[in-house]
C-alpha cells in the first residue's frame, strides 16, 4: 500500500477494483506515484547502482584475503 496495491494473480475483479481506486482517488494516485518515483531512484539511479557495484568488488576482495 506504500507505492501502489497489490492484487491477487488471476483476479480480475480485485484488479478492477484496484483500477477505480486510482480513477476515484487522486490523493492516491499522488502518493503513489511519488513514493514509486522515490523507490525507483533510492534503488536503481546510476549512483545507486554504481554504489552496488563497488560493494560488490569490495566484498569479492575481502574474501581473496
């Protein structure tokens, strides 16, 4: 519920439902598109993936030792 609702798999209804949540409710979709917005660039910017990377090789070094 913090960035968008989740739906059981092969329930149409539930994922209707979901649907005119966002038609009915603009605060929703504001806050959900923001957090998502948020998320995507905390987890998967070029500085977030850099900073993976370089703890990737980090920790494959320290294991040499």
């Amino acid at each position: 519920g913090i960035n968008g609702i989740l739906v059981p798999p092969a329930s149409p209804g539930a994922l209707a439902d979901a649907l005119a949540a966002y038609v009915s409710d603009a605060d929703l979709r504001i806050r959900h598109g923001r957090a998502s917005r948020d998320r995507v660039l905390a987890k998967f910017s070029l500085d977030a993936m850099v900073q993976g990377y370089l703890a990737l090789y980090d920790r494959t070094l320290a294991s040499r030792d």
